[in-house]
C-alpha cells in the first residue's frame, strides 16, 4: 500500500490538530483535578468543621472536637449540633463554676457516671478549681463528703425513665438526666449550655 505524501501545509495542519487535542485533553484532566480536590475539602470541611455562635468546631483525629473560647481552647465529644437534641433548661453560666470546687453528687456506688464526669471534669479543668465526688445525704453508702446543692456546684447523674436524655436545675442542683449511650452527649450539651453555646429549650 502506498502511503499518501503530505504536502509542508497538511503536515502542519494535522500537527496543530495533534497539538489542540493534547491542550484539550490536558485542560480536561487539569479541571477534573482541580474539581476533585475542591470538592473533597468541601466534603472534609463540612463533616469536620461546624461554626456555632461564631466558635469554630474542628474535629481532630481523635474524632474529639476541638475550639477556643474566651482564650482557653477546650476538646468535647461531641459539638453543639450533635447535642442540639438534648432538651435543656439550665440557667447557669460558666462563671459559676470558675474558680470553685466541682462536685457530683450520689448515694449510692450505683449513681456513679464516670463517662459524663469525666468528660465535664476533662473540658472544665481549666476554669474549676477541682472535681470530686460527693454524698448528698447521711444515708450514703460511700465514703465521700456530704454536700449541699444550696452551697456547692453539684451535678447529679440519673438513668432516664422516660427514654429522652435531658438537663435541668433541681433545688440549685444540675440534673443531667440521661439514656443508655448518652451521658456524654447530655454532658457536653451541659458544657455547651453553660458556655453560651446551646441555647435552652
């Protein structure tokens, strides 16, 4: 078979043709690439950063959420979306808690969270003074210092018999009422509410 010979003039055309279509192509995967990755830091900003009240969340790799308030940064659970739930009625403010001893109140050894009093006592151990344990009555069982909600900062944790966790003030106390799995949830909307972060209802 005899090949046709290209004359000077078709031989440039077919290489400009060539040259476009590699600047095309080029062009394409460069604006696929380009989208790929902003999209990718839209879907990675989205599901780990949140912004309430103008406090940036973002979450660590720890899967905690980490933010700054008031010079101090603080690392939660969970953020105030995800505690947006959680009815809550607590008229406290941090500053009740600054500089002052923290207690959780029980009677029994059954009334002891330890999830949700580890995680107020982790968050707020910049503003209080110290975190323990407390009898609210001579009939407890353990071995603890009575307290009083008239007096202290008392937070009580009760099991929910209503299927709803919830947080409210009871005779000056904080009752951080909650269901199976959700102590901390009921505990870091406890903390948001007293930051000015969860607003009540």
């Amino acid at each position: 078979m005899i090949r046709k010979i290209m004359t000077r003039e078709e031989q440039e055309k077919k290489r400009e043709r060539t040259n476009k279509i590699i600047v095309i192509v080029l062009g394409l995967i460069m604006l696929m690439s380009t989208a790929g990755y902003f999209a990718n830091e839209y879907a990675s900003g989205s599901s780990n950063n949140v912004v309430v009240n103008n406090i940036k969340f973002k979450q660590n790799s720890n899967g905690y959420w980490d933010f700054s308030l008031n010079g101090n940064n603080y690392e939660t659970r969970y953020n105030p979306q995800e505690t947006a739930n959680i009815s809550i009625t607590v008229q406290k403010n941090i500053g009740v808690y600054t500089n002052k001893p923290l207690y959780f109140g029980i009677n029994t050894l059954e009334d002891v969270n330890s999830e949700g009093a580890s995680e107020i006592t982790r968050v707020l151990s910049k503003n209080i003074l110290k975190s323990d344990f407390a009898c609210l009555s001579q009939n407890c069982s353990e071995d603890y210092a009575i307290k009083d909600c008239s007096i202290d900062n008392i937070i009580i944790f009760q099991k929910s018999i209503t299927n709803s966790s919830r947080v409210y003030d009871k005779d000056n106390c904080v009752v951080i009422e909650y269901t199976l799995g959700e102590s901390e949830l009921a505990s870091d909307a406890f903390i948001f509410r007293i930051f000015g972060l969860q607003w009540l209802f």
